[in-house]
C-alpha cells in the first residue's frame, strides 16, 4: 500500500502541479507577448463620442472604471453568453427563428459557480484551523440537511448543469458538428471526479482525518508515512483531479485565465477621444500611382489605357 500511497499520493500530485502551473505561466507569456498596437475591444453599444450622444458605458467603455465594470460583469455572470442567441429555420413559419440562450447561460453560471464554492470547501482539508469562511460557506452549501452525511447543494447543482451539458453537446447537431475529443474530455473529466467525489463520500467511506493528513503533508512539501484508512476511491478521485490539473493549461478550459488577457475585452474603446498610433511603424517606400504612370506610360498608352497626364 505504501508504493500506492507514494505515487498516487505524492508523485502524481506533485507532477500534476508543476505542469499546472509551468503550462499556465507559458500560455499566459504568450497571451503577453502578442503584440495589439490598436484598440480592439468587441462592442455591442454606442461609442463614446460627441457630449450630446449618449454612450454604452458597460457594453462600450471608454476609460479603465468601465473595462473594469464590463470584466467583472462578464467573469461573474457570464454577461456576453447571456446575449448569446440561437438561430433555427421554421420549417412552418419559413424563416429564420432567433431566441436566447438562456438554458445554456443558467447551465454555465450554475456550473461554474457550483465548481468554485466546491474547491472553496475543499480547502478545510489543506488547512489548520480551517478558515471561518470555508465553515460558512461549508454550513451555507448543506443548510437543508439532505442525507447523511449532508448532500450539499452544489453537489446536485453541478451534477445537472453537466448534464445538461453533454447533453446539449450530443442532442444539437450544429453543437455536434463543431465539438472536438477534447471537449468531451474536459467535461467527462469533470464530471468523473465530481462523481468519484459523491461516491467516495456516500457509498465507499474514507478516513477524513488520514486524508487531511496526507493533504497537510503533500500542500507542505513534507509528506509523511503513508495514513491508515484511506482507500482505493480515494486515490481514483485524486488522479482523476489531477489529470484534468495537467490537462488544463492545453484545453480550452485554459480561458479562465485567457479572458483577462483578452484585447477584445481588457481594452477601452477610445478611439474617437484620441489617435492610437502603431508603436511599430517604421518607414515603407510606396510607389504612387504617378510614379507608377511614368514607368509604365509607353506600354499604358499603346493599350488604349487612360492616363492622368500624356
């Protein structure tokens, strides 16, 4: 059990990490390094302009306090998806249909929301004492008492949104044609270690303390002999967590990061307040047209072509 524990327990966490965190940094460097000499933010409102015209100051910013509103309200609430609509022909009707998507945004925002209040409760297991939010946030998740121990809210939440999910990605052809292997990865991988994590819990019970003691131990650089009490599910959740750590940085769930780093979102559109020269220009020799005319004047004017002068 201890070859077990050493590598499921230490090695591949310790792995996972280092290529988490060397992937994330190499995307991010090259997101950065991209050079964006103009403004070219994605707009949905009127541009600042005139003092008489009103402007969209969230849908169109012209200064860093609106960017700054229009960021947050997309990393929050997911505000561009929530605008995002479909198209279907009506085969009775004989035109084009458009409606919002508003079951695929309550998914999203269910999911995401679900995903970040669970790794904010796992955070008892790799601290001590456990911080009076995460007891909160804890105490909050499971305030109706379902089950014992409590199924907590996020459980069931996250559970239907990524059904809904996959569904969605199989039932809608025009959502079927573009989806990639990867894409089903990433959420069958999601939901492999939100599902190992609900029948480790409830079905193949595991020692809390020995797992918090090996958590201490690998978050702190001084893993200890293997616990007693922590079982086969456990490791299969934990590598199944920290194969999607490592598959991260190269999917397109990479675009949490990428969305802050994003010119057509982290820039102002104040390009009718004051001009955005190319900081890369240099000097190009051009060939006028007039100069263009006298080199080729003779051959111009034996085809019959206009000249400006003769």
């Amino acid at each position: 059990m201890s070859g077990v524990y050493i590598f499921f327990g230490v090695v591949i966490p310790y792995t996972a990490a280092v290529v988490f965190i060397l992937g994330l940094l190499y995307r991010i460097w090259k997101w950065a390094g991209a050079p964006v000499p103009f403004r070219i933010p994605t707009t949905c409102g009127q541009q600042k302009s005139l003092p008489w015209i009103k402007s969209s100051y969230l849908d169109n910013p012209h200064n860093t306090y609106g960017v700054i509103g229009r960021m947050a309200l997309e990393v929050l609430l997911f505000r561009s998806l929530l605008r995002n609509t479909t198209v279907e022909l009506k085969q009775q009707a004989k035109r084009l249909i458009y409606t919002e998507s508003l079951a695929l945004w309550l998914a999203a925002l269910a999911f995401h929301w679900s995903l970040l209040i669970i790794l904010l409760r796992h955070l008892r297991f790799f601290t001590e004492p456990v911080p009076a939010f995460v007891l909160g946030l804890q105490s909050l998740d499971g305030v109706f008492k379902i089950a014992v121990p409590t199924l907590f809210i996020t459980d069931i939440i996250i559970l239907l949104a990524l059904t809904y999910l996959i569904f969605r990605r199989v039932a809608q052809s025009q959502v079927r044609f573009i989806s990639l292997p990867s894409d089903y990865l990433s959420i069958l991988l999601i939901l492999g270690v939100v599902f190992s994590g609900l029948l480790m819990r409830f079905f193949y019970k595991v020692d809390i303390v020995a797992v918090k003691e090996l958590a201490l131990g690998v978050i702190t650089f001084s893993p200890s002999t293997p616990p007693a009490g922590i079982g086969i599910p456990f490791y299969i959740h934990l590598f199944l967590f920290c194969t999607l750590l490592a598959y991260f940085p190269f999917s397109k769930m990479v675009h949490m990061a990428g969305v802050f780093l994003s010119p057509t979102r982290n820039l102002a559109n104040s390009s009718r307040m004051r001009r955005h020269v190319n900081p890369w220009d240099y000097p190009v020799k051009v060939h006028t047209y007039e100069e263009y005319e006298d080199e080729f004047r003779d051959v111009m004017k034996a085809a019959g072509m206009p000249l400006d002068k003769e």
